[in-house]
C-alpha cells in the first residue's frame, strides 16, 4: 500500500514538472465602431454602419510552448479571425484563417511551418504610423501589407538590434483552384521574401522585399509582383515620427491594386509620413499620409488620416478615426471596408468617413 501511495505521489510530481515546462494561452481582441462615410460607390450616396476590426482586426486565439531541454522550445499559434458585428469567421471563413502553424524556437531563432503572415505584414507593423489599422492605414492603398500566405515555410531571428526573417510558401493561397502546389509546376502560387530591420536607440530601419506569383495553370501561370519596402522611425520622448517608400510592380498578366488596366501601368510608387503622440499615459494621437504614384498615369491617389486614442485600461480603449481620399483622374480610392480602398467611391471622386468604437483585448 504505502509503495503504491509513493508511486503515485512521484507520478504527480513528473507530471506537475510537465506541466510546469509547458503553456497555452488564450487570447484576442473584440474591435466594434459606428463609421460615416460619403460619396459612396455607385450614385455618391453617404453612408452610416456598423463596423468590426476598424484599428484591430478581432480575433481569438492560442498560443503556446514547451520546453525540450538545452534551449530548444516547440511553439504553435492558431488564431481566428471574426466580425463581432455579424458573428461570421474572417479570411474567407477559415477557422484559423488569421495564422495556423507550429515550429522551433532556440538560441538561433525560429523555425515555423504552417499559413502564416507574409514578412510584408511582419515588418510595415512596426513603421506605419497607424499600425496597420483596417480603417484607416498603409493597406488602404496596398492590401498587400497584409499578406498571409498557406503552405509557409519561415525564419525569424532577433540578434541584438537585428531583426532578420526569410520566407518561403509552396503555395501562397490554396483557395485558387490550380493555383497552388500544382505537381510539375512549382512556380504556381509561390511566395518568397526577405527582411531585415535594425534598432540602435530611439531610430530603427530596414526593408523587406517580396515575389509572389498569383497566377493559375491555365490563366497568366507567369503572373508575378515584387515589392520592396523601406522605411525608418524616429523616437524622442512621447513622439514618434515615420516615414517609408514602397516599390511594386506587377508582371505577365499581374495587376497590382488601383493600377489602371494595361502592362506598362503596372508598376507604383507608395510614400508615407506621420507622427505618433502620447499625450498622457492614456492619451495618443497620430497623422499620416500616404500618396502612391502610378506608373504611366495621373490617377495618384492621397490617403490623409488623423486618430486619437483614450484607454480607460490597458485592455479597454476608445478612438476615433478620420480619413480622406483625394483622387486624380481615374483613380477611385475609397476609405474601404476593412480592405483595400479602390473601388469603395467612384473614379476621381474624394471620400471623407470617420469611424468611432470600443476595443477590448483580453
């Protein structure tokens, strides 16, 4: 009796050290607002709705780890996209459309396998003024920045200073119907690309440059566009200042995003400035724009937008944000609906909106 009360009192101390080795999160955001927007596509009629993601996009996750001794850790995330105003699953209703992958992590950095973020969106987080926000930043004018691609192979490391990553996916989108890890045709669908960015005291920069190709065995299998990205901030006291430049051009049958139809038009420039304010410990502010120059055209939109932020907690926040669009020629950049903007007003038409809401992290 006490030999088999000892045996059980070790396997509970094995498995409370197991245990201990080891972790699971939850987490997530819920991001809910009211927007007004003019000049809508279609008849330039105004419009007042309720919006999800505005400065976040929602979600829910888990992420966790385990320690496999000399340094070395298993790490996994599998995180959900959602629309709190509807209920509905984001990324195309996937269940863990946002990210799904598992991998190692050690001294050297990380290896993870699975759909993943592209290292476009790694890396304009940490430089765009408004952090990527789905109303209104950077991905207003090339969704592009928020990437995520199936099948991904990526290294993240951080020595010192240094952050550096490369990627590779099979098959960028496994939802185009031959149009990813097609046998005999590995080039369908592939993404690749590579990032480095270095922080010395208040001022960090880098780049990152990425090829994707979107085309199908049967319609434009040549399709590609590279983009190459680079841009610094500035630190001082409360204030942060940003600025970068995106070159992108599209190839074989490619478009990129706002480009008017026709090869030699399939090619922009994008640059942006802005600043972020910390007012108070609960108070922030920040300004931006962005202008992109289209190749062989005068349709070169602008993107103006002003945010201000209260946070009752660290957890709970309520902001405001503004935007405007101002188009030339054909261009037709709207303030969208937590996408890309062309489309969302009519060519060479301006659009003001401003959107107000609550967001919860947990």
């Amino acid at each position: 009796m006490k030999s088999r009360v000892c045996i059980a009192a070790v396997g509970g101390l094995f498995s409370m050290a197991a245990h201990a080795q080891s972790s699971v999160t939850l987490y997530g955001v819920v991001d809910v607002g009211v927007e007004y927007a003019n000049h809508q596509a279609g008849g330039g009629h105004d419009v007042v709705r309720e919006t999800a993601g505005n400065i976040s996009g929602s979600r829910w996750g888990l992420r966790g780890s385990e320690d496999l001794g000399a340094g070395l850790k298993g790490v996994f995330v599998l995180e959900s996209g959602f629309d709190p105003d509807t209920g509905k699953s984001g990324q195309g209703n996937r269940l863990f459309g946002r990210m799904a992958y598992v991998g190692l992590q050690g001294g050297w950095g990380s290896i993870l396998l699975g759909r993943q973020q592209n290292l476009l969106f790694d890396f304009i987080a940490n430089f765009d003024p408004m952090v990527l926000a789905p109303r209104y930043s950077i991905f207003t004018q090339d969704l592009g920045f928020v990437g995520r691609a199936d099948n991904t192979v990526k290294y993240v490391g951080t020595f010192g200073g240094l952050n550096a990553a490369a990627m590779y996916s099979f098959g960028a989108d496994s939802g185009i119907a031959e149009g990813s890890e097609v046998p005999g045709n590995p080039k369908l669908g592939r993404e690749y690309g590579i990032r480095l960015d270095y922080s010395t005291g208040p001022f960090s920069f880098g780049g990152v440059y990425d090829e994707i190709n979107t085309g199908t065995l049967t319609v434009n299998p040549n399709a590609k566009t590279r983009r190459a990205t680079f841009a610094a901030t500035y630190a001082t006291g409360t204030v942060a200042t940003y600025a970068g430049y995106r070159w992108a051009k599209a190839y074989d049958g490619a478009l990129l995003p706002g480009a008017v139809p026709g090869a030699a038009n399939q090619g922009s420039n994008l640059w942006w400035l802005g600043l972020r304010w910390q007012a108070t410990p609960a108070i922030s502010l920040a300004g931006a724009a962005y202008y992109q120059d289209f190749k062989n055209t005068n349709a070169d939109p602008w993107l103006f937008v002003g945010f201000a932020n209260y946070a009752f907690s660290k957890r709970t926040d309520v902001y405001l944000s503004v935007g405007y669009t101002k188009n030339r020629g054909t261009s037709a950049l709207g303030l969208g609906a937590g996408a890309a903007g062309f489309g969302n007003t009519d060519p060479g038409m301006n659009q003001f909106g401003t959107t107000i809401g609550l967001r919860h992290k947990f």
